[in-house]
C-alpha cells in the first residue's frame, strides 16, 4: 500500500497544482502571450521588409515561445501553492525555486523546437533570456502574490469578524435564555398569592386564575426549550399573561388583541411583546386609580411587520418613572441591534389623548433569516422598566 501511494504521489500532486492554476490562469497566461507576442509588430520597417504570411509566422513561434514559458510559470505556482498555500519563508524559497525552474524548462524547449540538435546560440545570449524572462516572469508573479496576500488578508479578517460576531450572538443568546428561564418570578410568586387568596373568598375565580396560569405556563414554557417563537406563540402568551392580571385587577384592566390569521405565522423575538405589555400596565395603568386599556395592534406589509403595544395610561411624565431609560426596554434595542441589526428597530411614541404606544418593527427579510438557524429571546417580563419618547 506504501509503494502505491508513493508512486502515485507526484501524479496526484501534479493534477492538484493543475486543478490550483485553473482555466482563468491559463486563459490568462494565452492573453499575456499574444501581447507580448504583437511586439513584433512596432518594430521599425517589419512590415516593408517581410511579408503579411512571414509576419504572422514569425508572431505564432515568438507567441509559442511566451505560452510555454507562461504555462510552466502557471503550473510552477499552481505548485507551490499546492505544497505551500500558507504565506511564509518556505513558500517564498519554493516560490522562487519554482519560477527559475520553469524559466530554466523553458528556455530548453525553446532551444530544442528552434535549434534542434544545434548550433546552439551563445551561452551569453541564453544566460540574457533567462535573466529576461525570469525578471518578467517575477514580476508578473509578485504582482500575483501581492495579489493573493490582500485577499488572503481580507477572508482572514472576515472570517475573525465573523467568530466574533457569532461569539457575541452566543453571549447574547445565553444571557437571553438564562432570563427567560426566570419566567418573571414576582409575577409568579404575585399569582399564586392571589390564587390562595381567591380559593377563600371566591373559589370560582380562583379555579380560572389557576386555568389562566396554566395556559400562561403553556405557552412560556416551549419557548424557554425550543427558542424559535411567532407572532402566534408570542400572542398566546401575552393573552394569558393578561387574563391573569385581568383577574387580579378586575374591572380596572380592559385589553385588545387586533391581528390577521396570515401574520400569525410570522417569526417574532420571543418575550418582547410581553415585555412592552408588562411595562405599559406598570409604568402605564397602574399608577391611576382607574386602571385602563391595553390594545394590540399587527401590522403587516410585504417587507416589514411591525407590533404596537398602546395604553391609555399617565404618558409620559417627569418623575413618574416613564422616560424610558429602562434596563428592560435597553435590552429589548440591544437585542434587536444585535440580532437583526438595521432590520429592525423599537420606539416609544405618544397616545391621543393619552397614554404610550410602543412599536417594534422588523424586516421579514431579516427575520425569516435569524429563525433558520438559532433561537431568540429576551429579559423577562417586571424588569424596573421606564418609558423613552421615540
């Protein structure tokens, strides 16, 4: 098995540094021989003294010559990067060795179609072509190193920008689930107390609390696990969300939930509706005596679906805790900055005749993208949110 292997070695090394020169490099090398090759043509008097057929024969044998030599030189860095496709001082040896080479092969087939079995021309006058023709010839192949090295350079330098950026949605995804698996503890802890609450005082209520929990744990729990949601998941859960809150608040929590059939299937970053929602109902609701109204509304383009959240809560108000600046509503911008970059964004408006409307929207382009190939998330619900004007 050694004997074979070793014996078909250079045959397979040879069909490597042809596969490395390709047909470009080689329609390349044919282009840069008929150039060199019409140099006939600017010498003073070539067409009075010799004829068109003359002429023409002269530039196909000078055009042979240039090909023979271009073609070894092809092959001879086809070679070397075969052997040596890192950059280094092994590659530069091998490089120059290799070109010489193909020069020295060369200049031999040459003189074997021109010469024969001689007279042979002077030793000065072979010497000078090599020297000429390993000076073009090195050029030719320092610009292609040049060449090379820029575009190796440049691959290297995305492909670190890119193990970057995936480490970072690495970060950001783990950080992400590591909240979400807190399912808002506060909210939970807050739900069972008014579940034990209700059981004494009005058992029938209690039981539909228990039922609503349920289906907010239903629809919370399989994102935490699979981390790809829609619109549909995303929506489910926020409806349960508030059903419970609505049983707890009572007649001071109305909602509306507005979306088509064909947006349901839409992909959406998990946690971020009801993330708005809870910080609206907080910063919104809560503080008037009242209560009030939360309605959701999709809207859904051919490029972009965007998702409101509106309220008819305090606004914005200086000192109450409604700037925005918030740790939950930051973290939403910087997860849909990471996540989705320019094809997304979030912003925080002002209701008529009052209250907030925060709007999230995101290119389906962008998105139909992200859902392919990893899970998104975001911090749970009851973070100390604050509202932001858009």
């Amino acid at each position: 098995m050694h004997v074979a292997v070793t014996a078909f070695y250079p045959r397979s090394l040879l069909m490597r540094a042809w596969m490395r020169v390709g047909w470009k490099r080689l329609l390349l090398a044919v282009g840069v021989s008929f150039v060199f090759s019409t140099q006939l043509l600017f010498q003073e008097n070539v067409l009075e003294h010799y004829s068109f057929s003359e002429t023409l024969e002269s530039m196909t044998l000078y055009f042979l010559d240039v090909l023979t030599i271009a073609t070894l030189m092809a092959l001879a860095v086809g070679f070397v990067d075969a052997r040596h496709p890192k950059n280094g001082i092994a590659r530069n040896l091998v490089l120059i060795v290799s070109v010489v080479g193909a020069v020295v092969i060369g200049i031999a087939i040459q003189l074997g179609m021109h010469y024969g079995a001689g007279p042979y021309p002077p030793v000065a006058y072979v010497l000078g072509e090599a020297a000429r023709w390993t000076l073009m010839g090195g050029a030719i192949v320092l610009i292609y190193e040049t060449m090379r090295r820029h575009q190796r350079n440049q691959q290297q330098l995305y492909e670190s920008e890119l193990r970057h950026k995936i480490v970072d949605n690495q970060m950001i995804e783990s950080r992400i689930k590591m909240m979400e698996a807190q399912i808002e503890p506060h909210f939970l802890f807050n739900t069972l107390a008014t579940v034990k609450r209700l059981y004494r005082t009005e058992p029938v209520g209690g039981a539909r609390m228990v039922a609503r929990l349920k289906e907010y744990l239903q629809a919370a729990l399989p994102q935490i696990r699979h981390g790809i949601p829609t619109l549909a998941s995303e929506i489910e859960l926020v409806r349960a969300y508030l059903e419970i809150l609505q049983i707890r608040m009572g007649a001071r929590l109305e909602f509306n939930i507005g979306v088509q059939p064909q947006s349901l299937t839409a992909p959406f970053p998990a946690m971020v509706l009801i993330t708005l929602v809870e910080n609206a109902i907080k910063h919104g609701l809560n503080p008037l005596p009242k209560g009030g109204r939360i309605e959701i509304q999709v809207f859904d383009s051919i490029d972009k679906i965007a998702v409101e959240v509106r309220d008819n809560g305090v606004g914005f108000q200086v000192g109450a805790g409604t700037s925005g600046s918030g740790i939950g509503l930051a973290n939403i911008r910087s997860r849909l900055a990471a996540v989705y970059g320019s094809g997304a964004l979030m912003g925080l408006m002002q209701n008529n005749p009052t209250g907030v409307i925060a709007r999230v929207e995101i290119a389906k382009q962008s998105a139909n993208d992200i859902a392919t190939h990893m899970a998104i998330g975001t911090p749970p619900a009851g973070q100390n949110d604050e509202r932001d004007s858009l």
